[in-house]
C-alpha cells in the first residue's frame, strides 16, 4: 500500500547560505505540514484520519515552539496587533473545547460499544435486546446533537477567519500569516473529524443505494467494499438501525462485526492521543 503523504517524520532541514529567504526553519516546518494536511482533505477513512491527527500534532507542536521565539514574541507585542492576537487565543480556547468533545465522544462511544457487544454475545431475550439497541441508537444521536453545536463553532470561527484582514508585509505580517494558516487547517482537520465519528448510519446507508442504483455490477461491487471500509462507526450504526427495522433480533454475528469494526477505529483515533 502507497504510504500516505502524511507518515512523513517532521524534520529540520538546513537551508543554503546563498538563498534569499532567512525564514525560520520551525516556520518551514510549519508551512509544510499546513500543505501536507489541505492536500489530505478530500480523504475519508479511518486510517486517513488518524495520519491527519498524527500530522496535526505535529503542526500543534511547532507552533508551540514557534509562539516561544523571541521574534514571534516582539511581533504578536506591538500594540496595532492586539486584535489578532486576542482573537487567536479566543480561538485557542474554542479548539481546546471542541478537542475535550471529540475525545469524550470517541471515550462514551467506545463503552457504549463494547457494553452492546457483551450483551449481544450474552444473546438475551429478544424485548431486552431491542431495548439495549434503541439504548445505544438514542445515544448515538446526542452525540450527534452536541457535535453539531461544535461544529457550529468551528464554522464560526472559520467565517471570521476568511473575513479578518493583515498586512503580509515584514516579519509581523509573517508571523500572523502562518499563525493564522496554521489556525484554518486545525479548524478544517477538527471539523473533519466530528464530521466522521458523528456521520449517521442511516445516511451512510441512503448514500449506498443511491450510489448502487447509479452504477453497473462490476462498479457496484467495489463501491460497497470501499463504502464498508470507509466509516465503521456509522457502519455499525447503520446495521442497528436495520435489525431494529426488520425485527430480527436471533442473526447477530453480523452486527457484532460491525460493532467490533466500530472499536478498533475508535481505538486506532484514541491512541493518537497516547502516541
């Protein structure tokens, strides 16, 4: 399998003598990984976004650094960028906000998930079964429900991003555009990501049959493999939701894939946090 463009070890690299541009190297690195992450965007699996978060910590550790040099310093103190920098830290607290979310979720949904696992392998009465599904169904909803207000807020900040206006000009105007690079692709990762563990079942599901119904066999085949392979979360949801439909509470061995599928991803999210 072709390595991802974003499995690539941060680096210093040393720049010649006979070039030009005396930029930092902490500001090339930061550069570099804001290109790598806004060429991964259009990717959707698991897999895809958990290089992303790998990619993302590595920005958030550069700049880190970069806030503690004395010239990033002296720029953000004159007085005329009092602004940005006030709505640079406003924005700081959202992001941290909508990080404790993201992983909160990905902690409930995990327990929730192995909780229904065991009781499916336990295989209770058919009234109690259908109970701990819908349990699990409305739970998944509210999680919906309080990502939504998250990535109201992303989205908020972002519109106040596009709109905000600076001087590129001289070390200031340097120094606020890669901060403010580095704010925009953090956004767009983090809505990425509530995006993906919050998507419904039900839709992943929709959009399968439509796709189907517009493809020959041959094409049909593939896209259901790659569909199943792209959000295992809402993957499991949607196989709930069905077996709750239909009635059918006795074949479970399906179901209980999907769930187990569903928390490998979730681990494979949570320990980037341990990484």
């Amino acid at each position: 399998m072709e390595a991802s463009p974003l499995n690539v070890q941060p680096s210093f690299h040393a720049r010649s003598n006979s070039l030009p541009s005396r930029q930092h190297p902490i500001t090339s690195q930061i550069d570099e990984n804001v290109t790598r992450l806004r060429a991964s965007q259009s990717a959707s699996t698991s897999s895809s976004m958990g290089d992303k978060l790998n990619c993302l910590q590595d920005l958030s550790d550069y700049v880190d650094m970069y806030l503690q040099l004395p010239r990033t310093q002296q720029a953000l103190a004159q007085e005329q960028q009092r602004k940005f920098v006030d709505e640079l830290l406003d924005g700081s607290l959202v992001l941290l906000d909508v990080c404790g979310t993201a992983k909160e979720v990905l902690l409930q949904t995990k327990e929730c998930t192995q909780e229904l696992q065991s009781i499916l392998r336990r295989r209770k009465e058919a009234d109690g079964l259908a109970n701990e599904v819908r349990k699990y169904l409305t739970f998944m909803k509210a999680t919906r429900k309080a990502i939504l207000k998250d990535l109201k807020n992303l989205k908020h900040m972002e519109n106040q991003l596009s709109t905000s206006s600076f001087s590129r000009d001289g070390e200031t105007g340097a120094v606020i555009s890669s901060l403010k690079q580095a704010e925009e692709v953090t956004i767009s990762v983090l809505e990425s990501l509530l995006s993906f563990i919050s998507r419904s079942g039900t839709e992943l599901k929709s959009r399968r049959w439509s796709l189907v119904s517009k493809l020959m066999h041959q094409k049909r085949v593939l896209c259901g493999e790659v569909e199943q392979k792209t959000n295992e979360i809402a993957n499991a949801e949607a196989a709930l939701h069905s077996m709750i439909k239909s009635g059918n509470m006795k074949n479970v061995e399906d179901v209980q894939n999907k769930l187990q599928n569903s928390e490998i991803c979730i681990q494979d999210l949570e320990g980037l946090d341990q990484s």
